[in-house]
C-alpha cells in the first residue's frame, strides 16, 4: 500500500544506527581487559570477576555531564564530553578504594546523527581507558520529538571491586590528619548551569568570538571544555602503600561539601584559603559573574578535583607518586575536633 508506514517514517533510522554499532566497535574493543567475556552486541555484558578478588565489595556509580553538555552541543564540541562522563563516574567509585571494572553509557537523541554519537562514544570509550575500565554496552536510543534538533542527553554507569579488608569508608580518619588536594582540569562538570548565566551575562557566544577570549594562554571555550581528569590509575597505585585514611571526589557541592562527607561525624576539616589559587577560569568566572568567594566555595572545584586525607608524615611520599602520574597536589587543610555544628571552616 502506497500509505503503509515504516519505522523510519516514524523518525527512528535502524541503519543509522546499525551504522553506529559498526563504528564504534574497534573504540569498544580497546578498551577491554581479560576479564570480559564475549563481545559487543550481546543482550548483557559479561565481566568474569572469579579469581581477582578473595572477599569482593561491588562498588557501583551513575551520572551525567549536567548542563556541559548544553554547552558542549552549543560549540559543537562532542569528542570529549564522553571522558566527563567516565570521570564523572570513576572518580566516585574511586573514594571508597574501588578499582573500576566496567561502564555502560546511554545515548540519547531525537534523530540519529552518525557523526556525533561516533565523537561521543568515542570519547567515552577514551574515557574508559584512562580509567581503564571496560566499556562492554551501552544503549543508543533514538527517539523522535523527544528532543529538539541537535541535541542529545547522556548518562553513565559503573561498577568497580575492592577487597572488603581494603575497602575506605573513612572510620580511620583523625584529628591531626591532613587534606592534600590534587589539582583540576577546570570546572569538570559541576556548576556549569552558573557558568552558561556568567557566559549570558558576558555577552560570550560562539558567533560573537568572545569565547575565544584569552585566559592566561588558553582560550575561554578550551578551559570550560577541558575535560575532567580521570584519577584511577594515580590513586589506586597510592592507595597501595596503604596510608591514605580517605578520599573525597569534589563534585556538586565544591570543596565546602564534599570532604566532609568521609570524615567522621566528630570530627571536622579547617581548609585555608591561602593555599588554594583560583586558576584563571575560575578567576575570570568570579570576576565576571561577580561570584561571592561562599559561593565558589560550594559550587566549584576551584581548582582541586579530588582530595586525600592521611597522616602529616605520608604527604611528601604521596606528592612525589602523584607527579610521577602528572598530577600537581597541596596541602590545604586539616582534619581536626568537631564545634558544634561548624565541621566545616574556611579561613
């Protein structure tokens, strides 16, 4: 019948993305370790676990890219928003001493383009291999008027292992113990909702140029951009010399409200503001948004992706090995008493 429908006449193109599947393959392929079973394709990832771990503790995490990925569909960047999406992820299963195993992804959009779900996935897939985790499915939905034209959302999930006898849950943490920060990549992917009304308010668009601005050598849209710095590998070759007491991934909530959720409920951190130097993006995105330094605090890195609480005497070891990984750390605080409901002090 010449008015019969088709699942394609309906907006949903199974050869696109039969096309994406054949393409991204040989990315997925890379990123596979030993203990993957099968390949993709299959209705389930397999993952043997059998003979790694004596006693295993599954260590599992989901998110997103949050409002960077508007930003990211506006400069028609998608190459690397997918290693946000893997660092997102890893870097939580991470504070609890996991190593991750494995990571699923779901792609979603209201009509199929070939090229920029090969550039996202792609560079999930590179993601993952910084990580070096195995990326062994996903789902890659197409789903008509669902989304405006161009735009995609993205989620992501892991599952990592540790040794129960190993596993950080923050009981070892005293006063006295020191916070040493390890640097950031930029913003990451938390805050960036602040970000794009800084960028409204500074009259910074793609067709104007003014996202190409300077910042200390680099330009305005490459620091918003830079993809967020994946830590497993530095900090699962730390945690083998067996002195960190705990670990904090700075995320939604800024250096004010994610170390102090490992840290005993007597216990509180003081940070010093001396020892912290705003990067120049976030510099520039206090100045221009005119951002109270409260409100840096608990909305941005600024500067710190990760912390690691352990004694005053392992810093300098701990430095050292974060370098050879090429990763700048500090001092920047201290584990000390609890008084009253103030377990957070910023001076």
């Amino acid at each position: 019948m010449s008015d019969a429908l088709t699942y394609r006449a309906a907006g949903v193109d199974i050869d696109a993305g039969n096309a994406v599947v054949e393409r991204i393959k040989p990315l997925v392929k890379r990123t596979f370790r030993p203990e993957v079973m099968g390949g993709l394709g299959g209705f389930g990832g397999l993952f043997d676990l059998s003979g790694k771990y004596k006693e295993p503790v599954l260590v599992s995490g989901t998110d997103g890219v949050g409002t960077k990925l508007k930003l990211a569909q506006i400069l028609g960047r998608h190459d690397t928003i997918g290693i946000d999406l893997v660092g997102m992820c890893v870097n939580d299963v991470l504070v609890q001493g996991a190593e991750p195993l494995f990571f699923l992804d779901y792609f979603a959009t209201g009509k199929l383009d070939v090229e920029t779900t090969v550039a996202v996935v792609g560079g999930i897939a590179k993601g993952c291999e910084l990580a070096g985790c195995a990326l062994i499915g996903g789902e890659t939905a197409e789903m008509p008027d669902m989304y405006p034209p161009g735009e995609y959302d993205l989620a992501g999930f892991t599952v990592g292992a540790v040794e129960k006898s190993q596993m950080l849950s923050g009981e070892g943490i005293v006063a006295g113990d020191v916070i040493l920060g390890v640097a950031s990549s930029g913003p990451h992917s938390n805050g960036y909702s602040l970000i794009r009304k800084i960028l409204e308010r500074a009259g910074c668009t793609p067709d104007n140029g003014r996202l190409d601005l300077d910042v200390s050598g680099v330009k305005l849209a490459d620091a918003l951009m830079a993809p967020t710095t994946i830590y497993v590998k530095a900090i699962l070759d730390l945690l083998k010399g067996g002195t960190v007491h705990g670990m904090a991934h700075i995320t939604g909530g800024g250096l004010k409200e994610n170390i102090i959720r490992v840290v005993p409920d007597d216990l509180g951190i003081a940070l010093d503001a001396s020892t912290i130097v705003l990067p120049p993006v976030f510099d520039w995105l206090m100045r221009e948004g005119n951002v109270a330094r409260e409100e840096m605090w608990r909305t941005f890195n600024c500067g710190i992706g990760f912390t690691v609480i352990l004694p005053r005497d392992a810093v300098t070891a701990a430095s050292a090995l974060l370098q050879k990984h090429g990763l700048a750390s500090s001092l920047i605080g201290e584990v000390v008493p609890a008084q009253g409901d103030e377990r957070v002090r910023i001076g």
